[in-house]
C-alpha cells in the first residue's frame, strides 16, 4: 500500500488520464449497451409461482402480468361512449406482449360487468402482459396512449394502474437529492477543515467513483434484470462511502504535510495506514451487501450487488485517484483557506492537548458508566416503536398525486373498494379430478368461498376451455397494503381453498401481484433472522482478525445492533405510526417495505463498522504503543472524533437529501440511513464504544491462544509496532 500510494502520487498524470479514459469509456459503452431496471422478479417454488405457471399453461389469457386502464366520466356514464371503449379494448389487444383486454362493459354475452361502477361512470380495462409492463422501454407508453386516444378525446378521464402506472411514472433521476448531499458535504468540510481544496478532492473522486460504479452497474443490468431502485441505491452507498474514505485519506495526508513531510511520502503513507483501513472497511460493507444473498431471493441479493458495485469503485478510487489528486497538489493542498487549517491534531499517543476533543476524552474516561447508561437510554427509547413494526408492501394509494398509477388507485377505490387495486386470484388445478366429480368440487368450492371474513367478495368459479382448472377471484374489504388483506391471504391459503378441496386430488392456490407479494413478505420475515445472524457473525470475525480481541469484536456487533434497532424505530415511527410522514410526501401511514429492513441492516451495518473500524485503529495504535488501556481510548477518541464526525455529517447529509424522492421506498431507505448514521457517529461512537472500551480495559484486548494462532494476521493500520512492557 505504501508503495501504490506512492505511485500514484508522482505518477499522478497517468493515474489521472487513466481514470478519465475508464470514466469516458464507460459511459460511451453504457450509452450504447447499457441496459434498463425493472421490478420483474419470479418467486419459484411459492404457491403463487405455482398459481402463475398453471395459469399460463392451460389459460394464456387469464394469466400473465395484469394492469388495470381505468376509465372515468363524471358526466355520463361510459355506456355512452362504447364505441370509444369498444375501439380502445381492441387497439389494445394488439399491442406487442399484450395477453388479452378485458372490456368492462355489459355485453349480450355477458349482461352483468365487475368492472363496471354501479353508477356506471367508473371502470377499468384489464390488460394482461406475457411481461412485467416495468420491464418494457417507456416507449411503449405511446403505444398504450395512442389505443387510449379516442376515449380521451370523448372527454373521458384516462388512468394506468398497476405495474404499467408505474411505466408511466414521472422519470427520476434524483439528482435534487445528489446535489442537495454535495453542498452540504462542502459546507461541512470548510467549516471542519478549513481547506477549500482539501474539501473538494472527496467530493470530485467520490464523484467520479460513483459514476464510474453505475457505468458498470448498467453494463450488468443489460445481462441480468436489477431493481428499480437499484440506481439510486447505488449512487446512494456509494457517495456516501467514497466522500467517507477520501476523507479518512486525506486528513492522514494532510497531518503529515502540516508536520513538514513530502507530500509524495505522505500520500503514500495514508495509503499504507488509512488505506489499509479503507480496505478493511469496504470489505466489510461488501461482505455485508453479499450476506443479503442468504435470503435465496435474486431481487434482495441483487440490491446489494448494486450496492457494491460503486463500493468498489469507491475503494479503488480512494487508494488511487486520491493519493494521484494529492501528488497533483503537493504542498498547494491548504493554500485557499476560509479558515486556520486543522487535520487530526495530537498525533503522537501521550502527547499533551488541549483541544475540545481531548478534554472530553476526558471526561468520559472519568466516568465511563455515566456516559454508557445516558447512551443506552437515548437508544432505547429510539427503539420502542421497533417492537409494533409491521412489514408489508406499499400500495399506489401512498403515491403522490401526480402519479397516474395513484390517480388509478383512487379511482377504482371509489367506484369499487379500495380491495379492488390488489385481487387474489384463485386457481384450482383439478386436473387429476375424474371428470364425473368436478361439479361437486366446483359446488363445494363455491360453498367454501362464500361470506369469508374479510372479503368484498368472491367471483363464481369457471372452468377453463381444457377443463384443467377452476378459477375465481377474491377481492378484499381493505386496501393491498393494509393488514386484514394479510389475514385474509393466510386465511384462504391455510385453511378456506385446502378445506374446500380436502377429500379430493385437486390443489388450490392464489396467485396475482398481491398474493406475489404476500408470498415475497412471508420468505423475507422467515430468513431475515438467517440474514442477522450470518452478517453479524462475518462481521464479528472480521474485526476479531482486524483487533485480535474477543470482547471488542463483540462489543462491535453488539453495538452495532443497538443503533440498528434505534433506526429501525424512527422509520416505523415516521412512516408506520405517521409521525411527520405527511411532512415527506407520504399519503397516509404505511407499512414498513419488506425488504426494506433487510436492506438496512446489511447496508448500516456494513457501514458503521467503518467508523468502527477507524476508531478502533487509532485505539489500537496507542494500546500497542504504551499498553495504557484508558489512555488509548481518550487518544483514540481525540485524534478520530473529528473526521469521523465531519464524515458522519457528509454521509447523513448525502442519505437525508433523498427523502426528496418521490418513490417512497427510497424515502425509508434514505431516512434509515441518515438516522442511523447518525445514531451510530454520536450515540455508539462518542458515548457507548469510548465508554465500554474504557469499562473493559486491559480485558478488551484479551484473545485466547489458540484462537491466536489459528486466525490469519491483518495489520489495519500498516504500522508494526512492537509491544511495550506494561509498567
């Protein structure tokens, strides 16, 4: 490392060029094969993957992706305008990857219509895609508005709902959001550093980091389907760390200058301590995104694949393009000032200082148990909503307004309940049936499905053209997301289908986007403990081979878990109970995404380990150099609390400004992620870990022999130094 840095510092021109070309290049190939995000994801092996396949199989029409073109006439009713709707249905219907339409007015073949308000001036089209409508290029959205076309121009009001609602969201590049994190990101960097050109090097090789990672992330996503929020997420991790670990660089570099070192030697002596630490801690960011690939399912796993890709790059970006940047510099690097320039300050363990930082190191090696209680209470109470948390997904009706797909939703809760947007449909394969009692079973059925406990109702079952199968739809009192549509699914699928087909061959199942969605809610509650325990336990052995300590390796990922639970808390506190969600431009209170704390956990915890992992180096450092347990901490603490602060400030910054997103899953994901940052930079950092590191002194550093002997030898901080006698 030392030797790279300094490389790359008086080779900087080639380092220099060379990123420029893998920036430009990139993004030339991304433009010409780059491909598209989309939330077109399977469930293989679930009852309604199973529901799904029979359905194509034996009813193409009836199955595929379903999205609902709602129609509305406050002035007339739509029967007014059937030839529109007649022309509509059938333009439709040839469109590219279109299954079938489903005209929603009476016919003589069929005098009765569902999709048809009873006042008549409400109804919708079902159109049944061989694909997720995500999927497709929003080209495809002219196709749909020109076979829609004449019911507009009949004065009639035109809505998507659905997955094609979502096609037709308002494309967001979030880059309010990017913007909003980089001037708070300069303005935390002037006041803390004080160097104007120190405070842009983060921010331009972050930067560059991020958008060299997402260049790839798209040449990926050409290959294998990513989610939507993938981007995003991407460039959210991926700011936030790259501006993090350029900082850590720097600060190193520029302490060294400020105390009269080559700036040549400098960097490449940041490369070799602070880098080390750098690859320490993207590894263990990058483990923890892999450990979502535990939860079996490709849509989480690949989340975090997308996350680490511009991890990566923000890695190589800090133990390359920073130490060129600074070799660049050279001693340049505090000549334009908005203040006396400071780095770490108290370099040398032991030395005299009188900084804030180090009287309060002070203060907290004086009374530790004040320090570890006041943090203990400040985190539990954060954590108290975390025990009503309920997960689930979110349905359109908490989009804005302005989106089509809301608009929809509303629409087809007026006219027909708010069940309607998310129907369970109902597949009996009584293939195996002898064809002498397939009315009973129907009648037996039908007896079954009707006055269940939490239905608007039940459709009568029909045969499909082969006989295979029976199927129906059930349609909830309350909306998607809301729970009793969750107790009505378990309900069908545990005990009401299996009771109607008990005695028989046949095998019942519910299938559908929100029986999809259902089944996705039910795998992640059974394998998020797995996920805990597998991340936990990498990151555990991590900082034991990093620190050769048992107890601080167990004091992190105890800690760690704490400000993980806090920040859980204020998500289900903000978006679940309603606490300010409105003030974020959520419609209502809503359940907790699914996925959502899953992602959060592998991301947070990956992240607050690198502030551990920082401090715990410089720890560490001082307890090698003078054996005085409580001395390192406070020195630890001192020559750490400012970057980590600074940094801490930068990456909540960067999360918060993507509240301003209008995809609500990105809201809870960047709220999260500010309020644990935040959390784990003051409350974990300042209080717990300097508190109970002091509490367990010489003890902290105790490693069994044989445990000794059988890890592997990681030095973080590249900096062998020989042990000293204890007095």
């Amino acid at each position: 490392m030392l030797r790279l840095g300094e490389w790359c510092a008086r080779h900087f021109v080639v380092v220099i060029i060379a990123w420029v070309i893998a920036l430009g290049g990139l993004h030339a190939l991304q433009t010409a094969f780059g491909g598209t995000y989309s939330d077109d994801f399977s469930l293989p092996g679930t009852q309604s993957n199973t529901g799904a396949e029979l359905l194509k199989a034996h009813d193409p029409a009836a199955g595929g992706i379903g999205a609902q073109v709602v129609l509305h006439d406050a002035h007339k009713p739509l029967t007014d305008v059937r030839s529109q709707v007649d022309q509509a249905v059938g333009s439709l219907q040839k469109l590219p990857h279109v299954l079938s339409a489903q005209n929603p007015l009476p016919s003589s073949s069929a005098p009765t219509s569902t999709a048809l308000s009873k006042d008549g001036t409400i109804g919708y089209i079902t159109v049944r895609f061989d694909v997720n409508p995500t999927a497709l290029d929003r080209a495809y959205l002219h196709q749909v508005d020109t076979a829609v076309k004449p019911l507009r121009t009949a004065g009639v009001d035109v809505e998507y709902g659905g997955p094609l609602g979502e096609l037709a969201r308002p494309e967001t590049k979030d880059l309010t959001s990017e913007a909003i994190g980089f001037v708070v990101a300069v303005v935390v960097l002037l006041i803390g550093f004080g160097s104007i050109i120190a405070a842009g090097v983060p921010l331009l090789t972050a930067l560059i980091s991020v958008v060299v990672g997402l260049s790839i992330l798209s040449l990926v996503a050409a290959a294998t389907a990513f989610a939507s929020v993938s981007p995003t997420l991407a460039t959210m991790i991926g700011l936030g760390v790259g501006i993090d670990y350029a900082l850590f660089l720097i600060t190193r570099h520029r302490q060294t200058v400020m105390d009269g070192g080559d700036p040549v030697r400098a960097a490449g002596r940041a490369a070799a301590t602070s880098g080390r630490a750098v690859l320490v801690s993207g590894c263990t960011v990058i483990v923890a995104l892999a450990g979502l690939y535990v939860s079996r399912v490709s849509f989480i796993g690949k989340l975090g694949a997308a996350a680490a890709v511009t991890v990566i790059t923000a890695v190589i970006g800090a133990v390359t393009l920073v130490p060129a940047l600074l070799g660049l510099i050279g001693r340049r690097i505090d000549r334009y000032r908005v203040r006396p320039p400071v780095a770490e300050g108290g370099a040398v363990p032991g030395t005299a200082s009188q900084g804030g930082w180090h009287r309060y190191a002070q203060r907290v090696e004086r009374r530790p148990w004040w320090f570890l209680l006041a943090g203990l209470v400040v985190v539990g109470v954060l954590a108290i909503p975390l025990f009503s948390i309920r997960l689930g997904h979110i349905d359109d009706g908490a989009d804005p307004t302005s989106f089509t797909d809301r608009r929809a939703f509303d629409l087809i809760s007026t006219g027909f309940g708010p069940g309607a947007n998310g129907p369970f449909t109902l597949v009996v394969d009584q293939s195996a049936v002898p064809g002498a009692d397939r009315s009973a079973l129907a009648s037996s059925l039908q007896k079954t499905l009707a006055d269940v406990p939490g239905a608007a109702g039940v459709s009568p079952l029909r045969a499909t053209d082969d006989g295979a199968l029976l199927i129906g739809n059930a349609v909830s009192a309350e909306a998607p997301q809301d729970a009793g549509t969750t107790t009505l699914f378990n309900h069908l699928k545990d005990d009401v289908l299996p009771k109607g087909v008990s005695g028989t061959e046949a095998s019942a199942y519910l299938t559908g986007t929100t029986a999809a969605q259902e089944d996705f809610l039910g795998i992640i509650v059974s394998r998020l403990p797995l996920i805990i325990a597998v991340v936990v336990g990498l990151a555990f052995i991590i900082i034991l081979i990093v620190f050769r300590g048992v107890l601080v390796a167990a004091k992190a990922a105890v800690l760690n878990l704490l400000s993980i639970a806090a920040s859980y808390g204020v998500v289900v506190a903000v978006f679940q109970w309603g606490w300010g969600g409105p003030a974020l431009g959520v419609s209502g209170t809503v359940p907790i995404e699914s996925y959502v704390p899953m992602m959060m956990f592998a991301i947070v915890f990956g992240l607050s380990m690198d502030y551990e992992v920082f401090l715990i180096a410089r720890v560490h450092e001082a307890w090698l150099r003078t054996r005085d347990s409580r001395g390192a901490v406070a020195h630890g603490l001192e020559i750490t609390a400012r970057v980590i602060t600074c940094a801490a400030l930068i990456m909540v910054s960067v999360f918060a400004a993507f509240i301003l997103s209008h995809t609500i899953v990105i809201k809870m994901v960047g709220l999260g992620l500010a309020v644990s940052v935040l959390i784990d930079a003051t409350i974990v950092r300042l209080l717990l870990v300097p508190a109970v590191m002091t509490l367990l002194g010489r003890s902290a550093w105790w490693m069994p022999g044989w445990l000794d002997r059988m890890l592997p030898r990681i030095d973080t901080e590249g900096e062998p130094v020989p042990p000293v006698a204890a007095p």
